[in-house]
C-alpha cells in the first residue's frame, strides 16, 4: 500500500508538472500579457493545479468504487483514536459548515464589502459561495453516493458526496482570505492559514461524527478551495494586464 500510495504522489506530481509547463508556454505563445501576470501568480497557478490534479483523482477513484477500502480504514483509524470527549466540539464545528451558518455569514460579508467600497471583494465572496452551492447540488445529483454506515452516526440526508459542509465553508473561508489578503496584505498569509485550518476542522468533523467518507470532504476542500482561486486569478488576468507603451500624455 505504501508503494502505491509514493506512486500514485508521484503520477500526481508529474501531472501537475506537466500542466503547469503547458499553461506557461501557450499563454507566452498565445497572450503575452497572461503570461506575466501567471509568473506573478505562480503559487496561486500551481495550487490550482493542485487542487483540479488531486480533485480528479479522488472523483475517479470514487466513481470506480476503488476508495473503497481506503475510506473505512481511515474512517475506523479516526474512530479508534479520537477522544470521545472531542465529539461534542466538532458536533459544534461541524454547524458552521451549515448553510444556516454559511448564507448569513456570506450575505453579511458581501454587504459589508459593497458598503466599503470593494465591489470586486464581495462579487468574489457572493460568487464563490453561490457556485459552490451550486456545484454541491450538481454532483449530488449525480453520484448519488450511499453514506459510511459503519457505526450509529448522526442522520444526515442526502448523497454523500462530496460534503456540502466542507467544499461551502472551504469556499467561503478561501474568498475571504483572498479579500484579507487585497485589502491588508500584510494579513494576508495569517488569514489564509486560518482559513485553511478552520476549513480541516470542518472537513474533520463530519468524518468523526461518521457521516463522510474520507474521499468526501477531500474532493470537497479540493473544490471549494479551487472556486475561488480561479474566480481571483481570472480577474487579475482579465482586468491586470500591463500596459504596453506607459502611460499616454
């Protein structure tokens, strides 16, 4: 299992690898303006990357019913080993998550944006908590994937993949460390990280409370975290292009 686990890192890196050489060289070939803006936005490009890589993979494996074992392993391994104490806090975490949690906070943020001045800021939350909904509802719909019913769990509805709880609030958490980061670039690194562990959080407590498998709330930080990056890396390619010539008189 190891060596197809280091195989499979592997594969993953040559394909994100590969993608990225491809990206740079048509944008350099077709539109030379993108390719200074992706060479600026290098890390934000190769996470992108990542994440659609990595998201595919988990999508096939799931889809091939090839996760399978993997999953229930994990699921028994976090069974074993997390405190039963620890079930209420994520029972608490698991509720920001919810979409009683998730529109307020998002509808707020958004108002409060446009209220600001940043209209560009609150199109990226609105837009990326919307599409996220959206692209939840989709493939539900479409996998139609039975819930982990390995041990008495909470009852939770609907397919079970992915974790409509975890690619929102990814989602949400991601678009407004993006924000953070345009408004106080100095703040910007310390929201992204805390971004990122309250999204683990999430996507950790609906594996403790049972109600996910493993590849579930993977393919969801995948796409949640995905959404807004590209709605951000677009704009800047769209609306951040160099000027050739400096500025006219």
């Amino acid at each position: 299992m190891l060596f197809e686990f280091s195989a499979d890192i592997a594969k993953l890196g040559f394909f994100i690898a590969c993608a990225y050489a491809l990206v740079s060289g048509l944008a350099r070939r077709r539109h030379a303006p993108w390719a200074v803006q992706l060479t600026q936005r290098r890390l934000a490009l190769l996470a992108m990357l990542t994440l659609v890589v990595s998201g595919i993979k988990v999508i096939e494996d799931v889809l091939a019913k090839e996760s399978g074992p993997v999953d229930a392993a994990v699921l028994w391994f976090i069974r074993e080993h997390v405190p039963a104490a620890l079930t209420g806090f994520f029972a608490t975490v698991t509720l920001s998550g919810t979409a009683g949690f998730l529109v307020p906070a998002g509808v707020l943020v958004t108002v409060a944006l446009l209220i600001g001045g940043r209209r560009y800021e609150a199109l990226l939350v609105g837009a990326s908590l919307g599409a996220a909904a959206l692209l939840v509802w989709a493939i539900k719909a479409l996998v139609g994937r039975a819930r982990p019913a390995l041990w008495d769990a909470q009852w939770a509805w609907g397919s079970s993949f992915p974790s409509g709880h975890t690619l929102s609030s990814a989602a949400l958490l991601t678009a407004a460390a993006l924000c953070v980061a345009r408004i106080w670039p100095r703040a910007g690194r310390m929201a992204m990280v805390i971004a990122m562990l309250w999204a683990g959080l999430v996507a950790l407590s609906r594996l403790i409370l049972g109600v996910h498998w493993p590849s579930d709330v993977l393919a969801a930080l995948c796409m949640g975290i995905f959404i807004p990056l590209l709605i951000s890396v677009a704009h800047d390619l769209r609306y951040r292009q160099p000027r050739a010539g400096g500025a006219g008189g």
